[in-house]
C-alpha cells in the first residue's frame, strides 16, 4: 500500500474511533493493526475497501456495546437497491437516527454512498453530481433537524 493510502486509512480510524480514543492517531495505528492481523491481506487494502470498512464497523460496535452512554449504527447505502434515492437514504438514516436517539453521544457511518448514485462501471455525469451532492445535503439536514439539541452525533460519510 502506498503511503497517501495509510495515511487515509489512518485519518479513517482516527475519525471513526475518535470519540473512544479521543484523536489519538498513535491509538489509530494500533487499531489499525488489529484489523490488520483480524483480516486477511489487510495491510494491502485501503480505506474504501468494503471488506476493511466491515472490520473497522464490528470492531467500532463492540466497543461501543462496551460503553452505555455511546451508540454506533453503520447503513450502507450499497447494500441496498436503491440507495442513491433520497427517499430511501432518509429511510436508511432515519432507521440510524431512531436507534441512536437514547444515546447522549453516538456515530452514525454511512458509506458507499458514492457507489451507489455512480456505480463502478458508469461514468459520473453533471446529474449524478448534482444528485449526490443533493443526497448529502438532505442527509446532513435531516440529521441536524432529527437530533436533540443535548446529543452529540458525529455523522462520517466514506
């Protein structure tokens, strides 16, 4: 792996980990490493990588179960057909949004986002701009507006 790819993948961890480790990139490194020993020819991958995503996600959810005051929902927006649709994006975060309601401090993930308005074999067009940079904006607002005041959401967009 390059060393632009590590350092994404460390700004990765660091960001997904930071409420636990408290921007710690010397925590992000050994956290980085468990993955890496925990998955198979991890050290190759980066951080848009599905498989390392998945890792980073479970090993993110145990620890928060460990912790009753901070809560943890990851939706993939990949996972299902229709994705990119702004309808079932609000749908997907609402889903994330009223689960993590009880807790005062929680991380919702929500990745491949990207993929799903452009998907691997297309190319991005001035639409599909347009239409993911207005997906990102109704996820940002609706998590703004359907949080209380006293709770401490990050929202990480991968």
């Amino acid at each position: 792996m390059t060393r632009p790819d590590r350092l994404r993948r460390l700004h990765f961890l660091n960001a997904l980990f930071a409420p636990l480790t408290g921007h710690d990139l010397y925590l992000a490194g050994q956290i980085d490493a468990a993955i890496t020993s925990s998955l198979p020819e991890a050290a190759e991958r980066g951080p848009a990588d599905p498989d390392f995503v998945a890792a980073a996600a479970r090993l993110f959810a145990r620890l928060c179960a460990a912790q009753p005051r901070h809560g943890f929902f990851h939706w993939d927006a990949a996972a299902e057909i229709a994705g990119a649709d702004p309808l079932f994006a609000r749908a997907g975060l609402m889903q994330g949004l009223k689960q993590l309601a009880p807790y005062t401090e929680s991380t919702l993930l929500v990745t491949n986002l990207r993929a799903a308005h452009c998907p691997a074999d297309r190319r991005w067009s001035p639409r599909r701009h347009r239409a993911f940079a207005d997906t990102l904006t109704l996820l940002r607002d609706l998590a703004a507006a359907r949080t209380r005041r006293s709770a401490s959401v990050n929202l990480l967009f991968l």
